[in-house]
C-alpha cells in the first residue's frame, strides 16, 4: 500500500497538513491534519509499505512495544483508506 498520487504534505507552522493537488482537489473535501508520528507514516507510505514495515518503523522511532505500534499503524491505515488518500 502507497499514498496514491494527488496528496501531498505541507508543513504549516508546528502542523502537517495532507493537501490534495490536482485532480485529487476536485474530489477530496477537508484537510487533514497529522501529528509526528502521522508525518513518519505518510512520509514512509511514499513508497510501497506494509502494515509490518510500518510497525517496524513506529517501534523504532518511539521505542514502544510492537502491539502498541500495530494498533497505531493500524488506526492510522484505517483513516488513511477511510479518505482514500491510500491505495
């Protein structure tokens, strides 16, 4: 899974915005807004990622248990596909 094309991330004061361009503009309503850890994610689902390298990666960064960091992989995936920001 990969964020699909037509969404990118926009660093405005302290906060990390997803901005739909071009077609994705016409089609998608809202903002989204991320928090650190959201921007780590969208930035690492650039390229092709699973749910296990993402959790790696959250494990990682945090030092935090896996289960804690699937749960927050997972919550995050789920928004992501919710809005169809994801493919």
């Amino acid at each position: 899974m990969k964020i699909k094309k037509g969404f990118i991330l926009k660093s405005v004061s302290d906060k990390f915005i997803v901005v739909p361009v071009g077609e994705e503009a016409v089609n998608f309503n809202g903002l989204m807004t991320l928090n650190k850890s959201g921007k780590l994610l969208f930035e690492a689902l650039q390229q092709e990622s699973t749910i296990e390298s993402l959790t790696e990666l959250v494990m990682e960064k945090y030092e935090i248990d896996q289960r804690t960091a699937e749960l927050d992989v997972e919550s995050f995936v789920k928004k992501l596909k919710d809005k169809q920001i994801i493919e």
